[in-house]
C-alpha cells in the first residue's frame, strides 16, 4: 500500500463544497490522485464529534449507498476526477469554520486519513 502525505490528501477535500441541505450536510471530495475502491468509511469527525456511519451516504453520480453497507465485498467506486458527495442526513451544520476529519479505508492506497478546516455556507 502507498504512503499519501496528508498535504496531498487533503486536496481532495472539495473548498466550499460544506453546505447546509434538506436532511443534512453535505460536504464533497474529488478524487484527484488514482481509481480505486473504497472498502470502508469512519465516521466523520467534525469539531472534535464524530457523526454516525451508519447516517453518512456517499454518492459518486454512478453508486449511492450508505457509508455503513461500503465493505470489501460491496466497494464503492472512487472514480478519477467524478466529485464524491458525502451526505450526514440529520447533522446540523451551523455557521463558521469547522474542523473536520476523514478517514477512509481504500482496496490499493489502505487507509487515507486527513483533517480540513472549512467554512460552511447555505446556513
């Protein structure tokens, strides 16, 4: 598995994709670096309190499904340049910068773990 240095990781997080929506927030990543297969999301970490996998979906315009159901078996595609929303149905996004921390496991790269600081809009 490859070693990703965090600075890099990080530039997959999409700047001013944080956003208020009808059920939720949603924040979105471009994959900028190589396919390959999610097999497993963390929770999402924002402002030191992870939100439940089990409410986080993710949708690359080809595959939606529940973070929770993403495993080996049942990979979710990280298309090479396709923006991957992430939806945490039921969070409550307020207004200002948030810290926020993502931890997805991947079939090839492993673990691809980073933190943003990122303002919200829409609230």
């Amino acid at each position: 598995m490859a070693f990703i240095p965090e600075f890099i990781l990080r530039s997959l997080f999409q700047h001013d994709s944080l956003k208020k929506v009808k059920g939720g927030t949603e924040m979105a990543l471009e994959n900028k670096i190589a396919f390959d297969l999610m097999v497993g999301l963390k929770p999402i970490v924002i402002d030191g309190e992870a939100f439940p996998v089990e409410k986080t979906h993710v949708d690359n315009g080809e595959q939606q499904m529940a973070a929770s159901a993403v495993t080996a078996e049942k990979p979710f595609k990280l298309l090479k340049g396709t923006p991957i929303k992430i939806l945490l149905k039921g969070h409550k996004l307020t207004a200002g910068n948030h810290r926020i921390r993502i931890d997805i496991l991947t079939k090839a790269a492993g673990e691809l773990k980073f933190e943003v600081v990122e303002t919200a809009h829409g609230v």
